[in-house]
C-alpha cells in the first residue's frame, strides 16, 4: 500500500460512509412519518421507538448496500478525474491494473464485512424491528391466520385447520391424518380446538378417531382430548418477513420445517439464501464498473457519471428483480435468479477495463 493507494482508500471510505449516512437519516424520517399514526395511537414508548430505528438503520443499508458503494464510487472518482489527478497518477507511469488496485482492496474489505453481515448480523437487527412491526405496526393484520392451513408434522402425520383466531387460541374444524403409503391409517376430527401457551398443549373438543387396519374400521368418540403436537400457532401464520429474520444456520433449519410441512414454494426462501452471499460480491462489480466509468473526464462533468451511474443502478435493481420474480412465481432456480444479475455486470465490468486499458 502506496500513499496513492491509502489517498484513495480513505476517499473511497469517507464518501461511502457520508452517503450511508445521509440515506439513514433520510429513510428513518419518511420511515417515522408513514408509522406515527400507529406508534403514538398504540402508545409505543420512545425508548421502543429508539430500539426500532437503531434496528432499522442496519436493514436498510444492507438492502441499498452495493448500490450506494457504485454511487459513492462515482461521485469521488469522477472528482479525481476532473481535478486532473487520475491524468497525474496514470502519466507518473501508473498502469491502469496498479491504479485500480486500491478499490479492489476497498471493495473486498467491505464484501467481507457486507457477508458477515448478511449472513448473522442483519438477521439479528431484523428480529428487533419485525417484532416491533408486528406490535405497534401489523398488529392487526396477523389476528386470523389464512384458511384452509394444511401442515406436515412428520413423514406420515399431517394436519388440517379450516381457520385459527390468535385472539383467543381457538381453532375450527381440526384433522389428523396418519397415512401409510396409500393407506389412511387413522383419521382424527375435532369440532374445534384450542391451544395452551403455558403448556404447550392442545385441547381438541368433540373429537372423532376413525381407525382403519385394512381389514376392519373402528370409531371412536370423546368430548375432550388433550394431545402435544409438533406444532404450534405460531407455524400456521408464516410470513416472509421471517426470512429476514433468521441468521443462515436458523434459515437452513427453517427450510427443513417447512420442507416437513409440506410447503410447496420455499423458493422465497432459497431466493434470500443466496442473496446474501451474491450481494457482497455485487459490490465488487459495481466499483469496477463505478471506477471504469468515472475516470475518464466527458462532456457534462460529474453530473454526467452520476446520472450514468443511477441509471445502471437502476437497470441492476430491475434486472435482479425480475430474475427473483420469476425463480418465486416461475420456479427459475433461485441461484441462477440471484447470480443473474451479477454475471451480466461482471461481463460489463470487464468489458470497460478491457476498454479502459486499451
């Protein structure tokens, strides 16, 4: 590391460091002006408002992570450009590769930091600011869980829930079916059940067991039962949200449940798996990109590169979600969807340092 080297660096991280800043700031006041209504109405206290919005911040910059590291790129290097000093640098006989060298160091530290982050770190802020959504926010929303909720709860046990009131813990028309291969083995009906937090228990009422063993039917009938199952209320009412919420180990283990429940899509969730790792990596192309650009003095100034810049951006986020629409809603597999993006940029990116160094 030369003093051109750290010069750079230090450019590097003070302009990206003041963007994340500003976009803090700005993301948390219209954040806190479409809330208010529902935090004074439920009267969250402000220490609980605080703890949201420090919770808020890590979320927020991780999503905007590799796009502000390309605007920020920009913005400094294209003043580099028009005060002449990429011209001094490149004419002291700095090859174009030893020029870019401190943003490939710049851009790799902060992929680093971006995976550890994406992987633990923003999960774990992510829990914080879920669940003061749901309490002061979404409340509301989640009061009914949606009908007709079907669940595996074992290789040959699953249930059937027609409707689930979080009010209350109460249930209706609740079924168990234990299946052998094709056979039904035994089915279990309930008029309704209710569920006990404490104990972990639920208590089904008006209850029907129809038995079969291939060669005779038993029926069976009680007015009450109490049975522990490997379930509870909360599994009925997934959100996607909870995909935020998981660090990588706990996602992996979520897929697995959900997997065992019988859930047919968990591209959404596979989709957010790859994410984050194929972010960090979208910020090393985009400073490429960002630095190829910007380096060359054109007619229009900084305010050029800039526009340039945003547009790209842009292009990047609308490329990435299409790619991740179609692997949740068209079954594309979910890492091509997420490396999509990355490798049409990187194509991109080489393509204007071949340029570049010609």
């Amino acid at each position: 590391m030369k003093k051109i080297d750290w010069y750079i660096v230090k450019k590097f991280y003070s302009t990206f460091f003041f963007s994340i800043l500003v976009l803090a700031v700005i993301s948390c006041v219209i954040d806190y002006s479409q809330k208010v209504d529902d935090i004074v109405a439920k009267k969250a206290s402000f220490a609980a408002v605080m703890n949201y919005y420090k919770d808020f911040v890590p979320h927020i910059t991780a999503l905007l992570f590799p796009l502000f590291i390309f605007i920020a790129t920009i913005f400094f290097t294209s003043k580099m450009a028009y005060k002449s000093e990429i011209i001094a640098i490149l004419s002291s006989g700095v090859s174009y590769e030893r020029f870019l060298r401190p943003y490939f160091i710049a851009g790799g530290f902060l992929c680093i930091f971006s995976l550890i982050a994406n992987h633990w770190l923003i999960p774990i802020a992510n829990k914080g600011r879920i669940a003061f959504e749901d309490k002061y926010i979404n409340d509301e929303n989640f009061k009914y869980a949606s009908d007709n909720m079907h669940l595996g709860i074992s290789k040959d046990t699953y249930v059937y829930l027609q409707n689930y009131n979080y009010s209350n813990n109460t249930g209706s028309h609740f079924t168990e079916e234990k299946i052998s291969g094709t056979l039904l083995k035994e089915k279990l009906m309930s008029d309704y059940v209710t569920y006990d937090t404490s104990k972990k228990i639920w208590h089904l009422h008006n209850v029907v067991i129809r038995t079969n063993d291939s060669n005779k039917e038993t029926l069976q009938r009680m007015p009450e039962l109490e049975k522990k199952y490997a379930f509870s209320p909360g599994d009925l009412n997934r959100t996607d949200a909870i995909k935020e919420a998981l660090t990588t180990p706990e996602l992996n283990h979520y897929i697995a449940t959900e997997k065992l429940h019988g859930r047919e899509n968990l591209n959404f969730y596979y989709v957010e798996k790859e994410r984050r790792t194929a972010q960090p990596f979208a910020a090393i192309i985009l400073t490429v990109i960002g630095a190829c650009i910007a380096s060359r003095k054109v007619r229009g100034g900084s305010g050029w590169h800039l526009a340039l810049g945003i547009i790209l951006s842009a292009v990047y986020v609308m490329f990435l979600q299409t790619s991740t629409t179609l692997s949740t809603k068209a079954s594309l597999n979910p890492t091509i969807a997420v490396w999509i993006p990355n490798i049409v940029f990187a194509m991109l990116a080489f393509y204007l340092y071949r340029r570049q160094v010609k």
